[in-house]
C-alpha cells in the first residue's frame, strides 16, 4: 500500500461528508453507502487477514454506550471497518446488510469514519508543515544517505548532532581510512538547489565530502557527492555575485549567512551524480 496522508484524507472525507445525505431510515442507501465504503477498504489495501485479532475488541466497541475512538490506532479504527465487511459476507442466515444497517444507525460505523478522518487530518497538516519538513527531509537525508553507503558496502556511522559539520563517517569495512560526510536535503522532483550556511565556505578538508540527496517526492532519491573544496569556492562565488547584483529597487543585496548550492547545468550535475568514487578510500 502506497498513499499518503493527503490522499486518504480525501477519499475518506468524501465518504465522510455523504453521510450528512443518508437518512437513518433508507436501509438500502446505507447498505450501498458501506458496500463502496468496504469496497474502498479492499482496493486500497485497508484490510488485515489475522482480523481475529481485533474481533474482541471490535465486539466490544460495538456494544459499548460510550464509545471513545480515540483509544484505538488508525490502523485498528480501519481493521474495525473491514471486519463489517467479513462479517456482513459470512452471516449466513441473516438478510444481506443487516450488519450494515445495525451498525450504521446505532452509530459505530459514523463514528469510526469520524475519527479517521481526524487522525487522517492531523497527519495530513503534519506531513505538509514546512518547518516540520525541512526537519524531516534533512534526518530523512541522513538515513537514506547511510543507507545506500551500506548498500555499497561501507561502513557508514552517523554521528551525533554535536560533531561540527559531519553527519555521517564513512569507512571501508578494512577500517584503515575514513571520509566524513555532511549531508543536504531537498524533497521537490525537479529541484537542484541546497540550501548551505557561511560555515560552508570555511568547512574545508581534503577528507570533507557533501552528499546532495533529492529525495524526489517520495520517489527513488537522487545522490550528489560533491568536494567540500568544490562546494566551498562554488557557494562562496555564487554569493559574492549575488551579493554585488543590485535589487529591483537599485539597492545592493544585505549581507547573510545564508548560502545555496545550484548546479550550473546538466553537464555539472551529472559530474557529481553517483560519484561515490571521490571518497577514495
């Protein structure tokens, strides 16, 4: 299963707000109503085939009077809605959608809806909080970039956060030499820009490597190895130019610490793509 916060949001939202249109007494417009809603549950994945597991407690959240969803996970609140379906498809003798329609009037089946939908939207703001992404592309950059170092067969140690300018050391499994590396984080498909700092100009070591990461959207990340040398003349060059290029208004550009680092071209960008060889070790 892949979807994220936003798009289930969505789709649920919608199911959410059809409910306002159901009467509590058309019986077969709240059969076909759950009959898409468990049909939604199974393509997309929403399921749990050890769902005797939760029968217990699915039993008793029914028959409960004050109900509080909040106790439950979302993966739960989601088990709940598709054992309706198990159990609506394995009845027997009762007429097809008495299950739907009992637990759809005394409420179980609006309230679980409810709160997913609240779970769903946190997340949802959550996942799209600029400031809680920037965060969270850089400590994603981080493991993904160590990640693939193992992948390749280095031995590759993240640091703790107080050790200036190096988020992860990087050795072959001998041990007998070692690069360290700081690693920068972007999350947009097409984006080439890093954003750097003035400790980047002064951060220089023939051992000091940046690994560029573009981790595309939730697609299969882009790597960049880059010099520090190379970052350090490239950033600080970038800067001066912009610094001495006068704004729409005629005035010079304020001074600040902050820095990017944009690849020139496609030539330039495909020089450090992948280029795990300039460690050397």
């Amino acid at each position: 299963m892949k979807y994220n916060n936003d798009y289930l949001f969505f789709k649920m939202s919608e199911f959410n707000d059809e409910m306002d249109g159901i009467s509590i007494d058309d019986d077969q417009r709240i059969i076909d109503f759950v009959d898409r809603l468990e049909k939604f549950i199974y393509e997309h994945g929403l399921i749990c085939r050890r769902y005797d597991l939760y029968k217990d407690g699915w039993y008793a959240f029914e028959r409960c009077n004050r109900r509080n969803p909040k106790k439950l996970t979302l993966y739960a609140l989601f088990v709940y809605l598709f054992i309706y379906s198990r159990e609506e498809h394995m009845c027997g003798g009762y007429e097809y959608g008495a299950s739907y329609t009992r637990t759809y009037k005394n409420g179980t089946i609006p309230c679980i809806i409810k709160e997913i939908i609240n779970r769903l939207e946190k997340a949802a703001i959550n996942e799209d909080s600029e400031s809680d992404k920037a965060g969270s592309w850089g400590i994603a950059g981080e493991l993904f970039v160590a990640a693939e170092l193992t992948r390749r067969g280095y031995i590759a140690t993240l640091t703790s956060k107080n050790t200036k300018a190096i988020d992860i050391l990087v050795a072959q499994k001998e041990g007998d030499s070692f690069v360290g590396v700081q690693v920068k984080a972007c999350n947009k498909k097409n984006q080439k820009k890093w954003k750097m700092s003035k400790s980047s100009e002064e951060n220089v070591k023939d051992n000091l490597y940046y690994v560029l990461v573009n981790l595309r959207e939730g697609n299969e990340p882009y790597y960049y190895v880059v010099p520090s040398e190379y970052i350090a003349y490239r950033i600080k060059e970038d800067y001066t130019k912009w610094l001495h290029t006068p704004r729409k208004d005629g005035n010079n550009h304020p001074e600040t610490s902050m820095r990017t680092f944009e690849f020139i071209d496609e030539d330039e960008e495909n020089q450090f793509r992948d280029a795990w060889y300039l460690f050397g070790i």
